[in-house]
C-alpha cells in the first residue's frame, strides 16, 4: 500500500487514497501512482495486516518527492527488512496468576516507537498471556488496549543487540500485570420510536477519581462500558446523526451495582442546521463544518459537506451561544459566524450558506535549503491557513503555499515557528488576491552548533539533543552516525542529551558564532535500581507514571503496575523521585539513594476534571474534534483508508512529567489518542498516523500569567511539545502562535493560540525554552543549636531557589524551600543526629543534582 500525502495549492481536499499492488514470486512489484497535481509528497508502503508472516516484516520509512510541471514524474523504492529482534512477554493478572482465555483474545498488544515516523509491532496473546513482537533496535512503548481496558496499559523497554532479545531467545523479556475492570456501565441508546441506534460512541469520567471508560453501541443500539468502582460517573457519547449526547451525572458503580444508562433520544429535542459552503462562487465538497457552544468551546455537532457543498448538523435544542465554523481539511479555517445572534435555538435553522472567495499565499522563506520542519500560519478576523509542506527549494528560498480566505483587501498576520531556531518573525500583509510574501531569516542571526553523542554501550539511536536558553531552543534527533546539528539564535544556552535507559551530560555553551565538535555524552543506566510500591491510603495504584530524576542529565520513568508496583532501572547515586496518577499526586518529592528496594510511595488525591471529549469519525474520512480550550483538524486518510468507525480522545491529563531544557505548563496537557471502535481492530490505538493531523491549543491571558509568561515577545516563543519516553524528554513540533486581537499589546491581549501539526498522537502540552538546572550548591555547613539545626551554603549561579531535604527512614523527603543560602530547620530533637541534602533551582523549577548528605 502506498500513500501520497496531500499538496498545497489548488488540490482538492479530497486527502491521500491507498493504492494497492500484488507482488510477484519473487516478492518485488512496481507501481505507479497517479498525483492531482505539482508540489512535495510524502509517499508510504505498508504491508496490510491481514497478509500471512507480515508481523514480522518492518514497514521502510517514508520518502519525500517532489514533481513539477516541468518534471511531472518521480520515483520512489521501497525495501522491507526482517525483523531481527523479538520482545517476548506476557501478561498476568495482579495477582501473577494467567487471565482467562477470553480476556486475552480481546487484548491488543502493541510496541510502537513514539516519534515521527516510528516502527510499531502488533501481537494477541495466546491462552496463557504469552506474546511476541517483531521488532528493530530502539525504544519502544509496549501499549495493552482492548474493549474491556479503560484506558491504555503503558510500559518502556529498551531493545538492544543483547542475546536477550535474539529471536531464538525464549526467556521473558517483559511481564506485565493487568486488572481489567469486572464491574460496568450498560445500556440502549434509542430513537424515539424504540429502535437502537448502532455506532454511538459512548464514554464515561469520573467526577473527583481516575475511573473512566469507553464503548460502542451494536446494532441493537446496546452498550456495555467496564469501568473500575466510582462514586460519580458522568456519562455522555455523540451519535453521527444527533451530535453530542447530553451527559448524565451521579452514576454510581460498585461492587454490588452496576448501574443502568439509557438515551432516549426524540427527533423533537433536536434541531437541524443546514446550508452549502462554496469557495470562489463554486460549490466546496468535503469541507469540515461543525458547531461549537462558544467562539472556541465545546463542538456540539459536525458534518462534511457533500458533492454539492451541502451540509446538515443535528444539535440538541435549546442552545444558545452557538457558533459556526468551516474548514478545508489540512489547511485552516475558513470561517466562524455566530449562529441565530447567539439566541437559543429552537426550530431548524435551513439556508445557513458559507461562501467565500479564497487567494494563495505564496511565501518565499530565505535562505533556501537550510531550515526543516517549518510550520507556517496565516490568520485574520476572515479565517486562517497553514501548511507544514515545502513545495519546492532552492539556495535563494523555500516555497510554501497556503490558501486563505478574502474579501475586499483583508489584512493578514503570517506568523510560524522552526524548531531551535524558535518563531518567524511575524509579517503583515494586505490580501486582495494571491500573493508573494518573502520573509528573510538572514537578518535575525542564527548559527549552527554540531557535534557527536557517544555512548559507553550500545548505539545512540533514539538519542535526543536538547537546547535551552532565555533566547529560545528546542532539539533534534541525533542521526545514525551519533552526529547532531542544532540551529540557534546567538545567547546562552544548556544543551544535553537524552535516552531512554541512559543518563545524559549537559554542557553550558555561549553560541555567538558557529559551533563544531560538541560532544555529549551517554552513560547506561546499570547496577541499581529503584523498586517499591505507588499507593494511596494503603490502596495501590495502578498505571501511575514514576520518574526519577538525578540533575546531571540522568532520567528513568515507568508506569506502576496492577498491584501498584514499579522498577526504575538507575544507576547508583542520589535520585529525585515524582509521581502521578490521573486524581492522585506525590505532594512533594523525595530524594533516594539508589539501590532502594522496598520503596512506598504515598499519593495524594487532588481535584481534577479530566473534561473528556470523545467523538466517533470515520477512519478515512477524518474530521473536528473540538473542547473548551483544544482543536483537532483530521485530513481524509490520516487514520487509514478504510470505512471503519474511530474514536477520538481528548482529555485533560495530570501524566505530564518535568523536562529538561524546557519548561511544561502541565496545567494545560492534553491526552489524545485514537483506536478502532469496530471491525477486526476493535480496541487497538492507532499511534502513528499516515499524515499530519493538527493540533490547537488556546491560552487565556490568566492562564499565561499564572505560568510567569508577562510580554507579548514571551508569548510568541511557546511551541506545543510532546511527551517522548525514548527521548527522555520533551519534543517541540514547529507551532505558529496567533495573538488574539492579532495586533495585541501585552495590556490588551485577551488569548493566544498554539496551532501544530503532528504524524502520531500523544500527550501534548505547551511549552517554553529555559535554561537548565543551575549547578548543585556547594560548602554546605550545618550548625546545631537548641532544638534546631542552622544549614548554610553558597549560592549557586542562576538559582531562585533552594530544595531542603530531611532525612527519613532511608529516604530524603522534601522538607521546605528558601530563596536565601540558608536554612534554620526547628522543633527538633536534642541529641538526635539529623541528615540534610540542598539542591539549587531556577525560574523554571529545573532542578540540580542534591548535596552529599
């Protein structure tokens, strides 16, 4: 299967359709694909999965190619390579005692590396939990999905060229415990004549818990979600033909109830909304149009236009405030309208036509051939337009296109962003029909620091380079010779490295001119670990996410397991240790001296509403989802090519761990994920998609304050990030940042938005680059009086703030914080000996490695 990923310019938006060809004998074939038009395709091979000893062939990577009306043709090989390293696992019960058969035969098992362009493997335990996944050397998430889990089981592992992985090698590489849930929400969704309405996505949260769940309803329109116990569920789901489903509230579930949960749902509490959207006076086919309560709320319905631009859109009746938004798949939206003056709606509303005349933004981005990963934006009061695609290069410039909409002369706003290399400086332009708009990055100043990841065992594949500094910075994927290329604005910055299962060194460096030869280094983290158990009030907690942190670049994390227990693979030495669970979180860290065994880690319960979205799309039609403060723009194809019903996920999500080299305002991370809600796949995610999908994130101006952001020049330098185990770290994807009102002073600005495009989903989050953690503080002294003890050390360079850690037991936890260079520790007890470590931290709460007790 082969799959060309869509162009900028006058392409419909029809998106990327497979094609498929039969090798022969000699399992090679040609091909030949027809394109719509001039510009830059990605273009794929997959093997389907229904073909015999496919699991054990990898899929080659993608290939970019280019045609013109001068060379209209292309070429493009494909090799597909045999796996030659296998995980072997199994899954168990919390107890370690097997499932029952039946359970396994509705689990998914699958490793996938979480980045652009990842490899992935998918298996089904056999009868006794065994299975086995195909795989190439790197880091991969092992993910156990099914209709019966609730949410997604996670777990790391690193693959290596060790004998343990050998495909002959049938001793147990992973074994990971499970507890699916017995008890359940169940129920009928139907008409109002009786009859059951099939494929309504059905989902469930609870209101001050972790508990939550998912289904689909069959063709009698019945349900049945498995959920663990609950006090107050709050049940909701969206049906293709009624929109969003009012959710109910106070469901309770428990050992001895599992309750009941029906929707009626009356065509006379449902009002129609119906029109046509044309563009340049000709009817638009395939355009995304939905409903949302709000300028940018919650989308209550949504529906694509038809062969003759025709829409309709069931919503409940009675809203108020609602909007009406249009969009061309994978380029932006080209229009918003209050509906009905924001006055309820109680009646079909007929005639509510779209039709807007649209130009091409030709941009000229100089130098040519020298930036990657370059996302653009266009925006104004009209609508906007994006594209992550460079349609042609040169030494002179880039090309990109992006189509927008006009009337009369609209004033537009291009705005973007490079990873490392941080925002485009925005450019503003009058738009009356298509138009050239150069932009030159010559003039901003930028230089490039490379150099080469060494690593005292195995490779530095899946390694990651950092950069952080008060002018900005990102990071990259070292390449398969361990060399490295950053492009940074002048000023000072950190820069370190990161892998799963590896420690990394940090380097302070000035760049002020071009920089070659830096070398990082990584240190496998062997010869001790972390283990114990994740509870609250003597409760294990299961699927919480645990890290350790050391401040000298080393970083291990996990996920707990049914019975609450973890391993965190560390070397030995002094380690920062967090965690969290979706309602539940570590009031303060601790400090562990590694090896620990035997390890309790208490959590605490915290209010949290996840403010769950899930809505059901058509795998190769795509769509809209949209929240409160979250969009998602799916393109035809990006989900596959086949008719088979996808759910969507978006939820707020507290599993949003610190970064080095960046500062995460978890505040605002987003969940989102995707998997199949029938068919053969039924309960299997979809990790990595077959085209970009986009992102967006919007910030209130409180929202920003509290997060220490204070200029529009700061606003301008956030990205959306994503959470990369493999990278321990996160990872910026280029976003374009849009002002609301666009020509917003800091006094004045009301909201930002982060719009980005990703190829796989994750958790997501907005991000800023800072410095890393200041140096451990040094001449730590402490003096014992009456009943206290005086500590007193030296400042370190670009600490605002000091940790204080108290011995307890074996562990150090968290005693309080101090801005001064010393500390007075009271209400002790005389002739007791007590034992401190400090630890420096600056702005951005990056952490340094603690003193020696």
């Amino acid at each position: 299967m082969a799959l060309p990923e869509g162009v900028e310019g006058e392409m419909g938006p029809g998106g990327p359709q497979p094609s498929f060809f039969q090798t022969n004998s000699n399992c090679t074939t040609s091909f030949a694909l027809a394109l719509s038009g001039p510009g830059t395709y990605r273009v794929e091979a997959h093997i389907p999965p229904f073909v015999s000893g496919a699991s054990q062939l990898l899929d080659p990577s993608s290939q970019t190619v280019t045609v013109s009306a001068g060379s209209p043709t292309a070429s493009a090989n494909f090799t597909f390579t045999e796996a030659d390293r296998r995980i072997r696992g199994r899954v168990v019960g919390a107890d370690g005692n097997p499932l029952s058969a039946i359970k396994y035969q509705e689990l998914w098992i699958i490793a996938f590396e979480p980045k652009a362009n990842g490899k992935s493997s998918a298996a089904r335990a056999n009868s006794q939990g065994y299975f086995d996944l195909y795989v190439t050397e790197g880091s991969y998430k092992i993910e156990i999905t099914g209709p019966m889990m609730p949410f997604p089981v996670q777990k790391d592992i690193l693959v290596d060229s060790s004998t343990e992985f050998d495909l002959t090698d049938e001793d147990l590489d992973i074994t990971i415990k499970l507890e699916p849930p017995t008890s359940y929400i169940e129920g009928y969704v139907r008409d109002g004549s009786g009859n059951g309405i099939a494929n309504v996505d059905i989902y469930c949260w609870c209101e001050g818990g972790p508990g939550g769940g998912h289904a689909f309803t069959d063709s009698q329109g019945y349900y049945k979600m498995y959920v663990p116990f609950c006090s107050n569920y709050h049940v909701g789901g969206f049906a293709r033909e009624y929109g969003e489903l009012s959710e109910k509230s106070n469901i309770a579930v428990t050992a001895s109830q599992n309750p009941i949960v029906n929707f009626i749902l009356e065509s006379t509490n449902f009002v129609t909304i119906s029109g046509q959207v044309t563009k340049n006076g000709s009817p638009q086919s395939n355009v995304d149009v939905w409903i949302t309560q709000g300028e940018f709320g919650k989308g209550v319905g949504w529906a694509r236009t038809d062969t003759s631009g025709n829409y309709s859109i069931k919503i409940r009746k009675g809203l108020s405030g609602l909007y009406l938004h249009a969009a061309i798949p994978g380029r932006g939206e080209i229009y918003k309208g209050i509906l009905n003056n924001g006055n309820a709606i109680n009646s079909d509303l007929s005639s509510q036509n779209i039709s807007r005349s649209t130009a091409i933004l030709e941009i000229h981005l100089k130098p040519g051939n020298t930036f990657h990963d370059v996302f653009i934006g266009a925006h104004s009061n009209l609508g906007h337009g994006f594209t992550d695609v460079r349609v042609s290069t040169s030494t002179s410039y880039d090309i990109y296109k992006i189509e927008v909409p006009f009337s009369g002369s609209t004033q537009y706003t291009i705005e973007g962003g490079i990873p490392t290399f941080g925002p485009i400086p925005a450019t503003t332009v009058t738009v009356s029909g298509s138009t050239i708009v150069e932009i030159d990055l010559t003039s901003v100043g930028y230089y490039t620091v490379s150099g080469t990841v060494t690593v005292d065992s195995g490779t530095s594949s899946d390694a990651f380079v950092w950069a952080g500094g008060p002018n900005g910075g990102g990071g990259t994927r070292v390449n398969p010779d361990g060399t490295f290329t950053l492009r940074l604005r002048p000023g000072e910055y950190d820069i370190g490295v990161g892998k799963a299962g590896y420690s990394g060194s940090v380097t302070s460096t000035t760049v002020n001119s071009d920089i070659s030869g830096l070398t990082l280094s990584l240190t496998r983290n062997t010869g001790a670990t972390i283990s114990g158990t994740v509870q609250y009030n003597s409760t294990p907690i299961a699927n919480a996410m645990v890290w350790a942190s050391n401040g000298q670049g080393g970083w291990a994390q996990t996920v707990s397991d049914a019975d609450g227990s973890f391993t965190l693979n560390v070397s030995s030495g002094d380690w920062k240790i967090e965690a969290v669970a979706e309602g539940y979180r570590l009031s303060a860290p601790l400090r562990i001296t590694a090896p620990a065994n035997g390890v309790t880690i208490n959590l605490s319960a915290v209010d949290f509403d996840p403010q769950r979205k899930e809505q059901s799309i058509r795998a190769s039609q795509g769509g809209v989802i949209q929240t409160t403060d979250t969009k998602i723009e799916i393109p035809n194809g990006a989900l596959g090519s086949e008719s088979t019903e996808v759910a969507i996920r978006v939820q707020n999500t507290m599993k949003a761990p610190e970064a080095q080299g960046a500062k995460i305002f978890s505040s605002k991370a987003k969940e989102i994920s995707a998997y199949y809600s029938s068919g053969d796949n039924q309960g299997r995610s979809i990790t990595n998609l077959n085209q970009s999908v986009d992102i967006e994130i919007k910030l209130t101006k409180s929202e920003l304050s509290a997060e220490g952001i204070s200029s529009i020049e700061q606003a301008r330098k956030l990205k959306i990030s994503y959470y990369d185990s493999t990278a321990n770290n996160w990872v910026e994807i280029p976003t374009a940042v849009t002002l609301t009102p666009s020509n917003a002073t800091w006094s004045t600005l009301q909201s930002i938005t982060l719009k980005a495009s990703t190829d796989h989903f994750s958790t997501f989050a907005p991000s800023e680059s800072v410095e890393g953690a200041p140096p451990t503080p040094t001449g730590l002294s402490a003096t014992a009086g009456d009943s206290q003890v005086t500590l007193s050390w030296n400042s370190s360079s670009g600490a605002t703030l000091y940790y204080i850690y108290r011995k307890s037991g074996s562990q150090y936890p968290f005693l309080a914080t101090t801005t001064n260079t010393s500390y007075t520790d009271t209400g002790l007890t005389n002739g007791t000996t007590y034992y401190y470590k400090v630890s420096a931290a600056n702005d951005a709460d990056q952490e340094s490695a603690a003193t020696d007790p």
